[in-house]
C-alpha cells in the first residue's frame, strides 16, 4: 500500500488497472477504506484519499462541499486520473453526489453507499438538534475520542464484531475537531435532490438493514430518482459495512462493476 500527496489531497493507493477512489464520511478517514485497498488492489487501482482537513490533508478555503470536489479533480489530475468508479460512502456520498455536477466528465460509474440526497436546511429543527447531539461531548469539554466512543458504535449492527467497531473508534477519534465541526456543517446545508435525475453514468444505491443514518426509505427514493440505478440493500449491517463486512461489501462492488 502506497501513502501519496498529490496537490491539496493526500491518499492510500494500491494496486493498478482500472481507477476506483474511495470516498470516507464524516468520522473517517483514508484509514476507513484499507479493507477494501487490501482485497479489491489485487485487481484494481484504490485509491482512497483524506478528504480536506483529515489525515495528512489540509484544509480548504473555503470548507465546502464545492471546494472538496474541485480539490478531487486537482488530485485526479496530478495522478493522471482520465475516468474513474466514484465510491462514496455517507458524506462522502454527498460529496460523490456534488462532484457529479462540475466534473461528471470523469466518473465511468457511481456507487452511493449509506448516503442521502439532501439533509435540510442548516437552521432546521432537526438539523439543529443533530448537529447539537454530535458536539454535546466538545461543547461539555471532552474530546474527539469521547466523541467517538459514544457515536461510533451506533453506526453498527448488534452482531458487528469488537474488532470492527474498535478499528472504527480509533479513526473517528484521529479526526481533528476544528475538521469535524466544518464536514458538520458541510452535511447539515446538503441539498442534490434536484441534481439526482440527471446523474447520467452507471449507478449503484448501497443501503443496510441497521442504519438509522440513512435509512433504506432514504436510498430507496433516491434510487427512483437516478436513472436506472441499482439499488442493493444489504440485511443485518449497520452504517458502516464497508468496515463491519467488507467481503459482502466488495462482492457488492464487484459484482455491479463487472456487471455495466
């Protein structure tokens, strides 16, 4: 496995052939992906980047969605990415979904996992009271690990092994706060609904049973919306099966890349 920092991105690469890029959500980083970079660069180029701010990526200016995938293309472009499978998982789905808008030219497929099309308006009640439950624990004095320790292991199903949810726990809590306060603010103002009937390439809906972050309805809707998308819904995983069962997850992948 190679570690790169190409432009503004850095990222975790391995193997060659055709170019899949792995995007993380909002508790990870590059790290989430390795399952995948293991087992799926024996056959393909993973290449799975620290989205701005996390891992050995710095910031953008301004910290947006919009800034996150024109700071994608400039990685693609410094690793002579032509065309690529466009992996992207929760906000990393969102950030799939934003970068199909100005840089659609450079996606051969999509795959949205666990992800939704919009999530409101920032000044929503909900979306005051979600952001204000991810940093009860900061506003309290604690840390990003305290944080991690009590969001992390919501996100998987009962059945989800120790070893899976702890691996998860660490990467959550290496996230900066000051990064995680500005990828919250990224995901409460996100709206695509409108974009989704023109997303033009190949696409893949992961969904799992257990996930309360984006529930089966929601990945359901969006399905309907995109132009003959797949969807797969995978029983007894929670938000984060990439991690929790990545050989169900790779087959997923697999099977739709092989297939279109």
């Amino acid at each position: 496995m190679t570690e790169l920092a190409a432009n503004t991105l850095a990222a975790k690469t391995r193997g060659r052939g055709q170019p899949i890029v792995f995007l993380h959500g909002l508790g990870g980083s590059s790290e989430s992906w390795v399952p995948q970079l293991r087992t799926l660069g024996d056959h393909y180029h993973c290449i799975a980047p620290d989205l701005p701010g996390y891992g050995a990526s710095p910031e953008t200016t301004p910290m947006s969605l919009s800034a996150w995938a024109d700071a994608l293309a400039r990685l693609f472009d410094a690793m002579k990415l032509d065309k690529v499978i466009l992996v992207g998982h929760s906000l990393g789905g969102m950030l799939a979904q934003e970068f199909m808008i100005d840089h659609a030219a450079r996606v051969s497929k999509l795959v949205l996992s666990c992800t939704s099309p919009a999530f409101g308006r920032k000044d929503g009640e909900f979306q005051k009271q979600f952001v204000s439950a991810r940093l009860r624990k900061l506003e309290e004095g604690g840390t990003m690990r305290d944080v991690a320790e009590e969001a992390t292991p919501t996100l998987f199903s009962p059945a989800a092994s120790h070893e899976a949810v702890d691996s998860a726990i660490v990467t959550m809590w290496q996230v900066p706060e000051k990064t995680y306060r500005a990828a919250l603010d990224c995901l409460v103002g996100f709206d695509r609904k409108e974009e989704l009937t023109k997303i033009a390439v190949p696409t893949l809906l992961l969904s799992a049973e257990h996930d309360r972050a984006a529930p089966l309805i929601v990945m359901e809707r969006m399905a309907e919306k995109i132009p003959h998308a797949r969807h797969v819904s995978m029983p007894g995983l929670g938000h984060l099966p990439n991690i929790e069962a990545p050989e169900r997850f790779d087959h997923a992948l697999t099977t739709f890349i092989k297939a279109v």
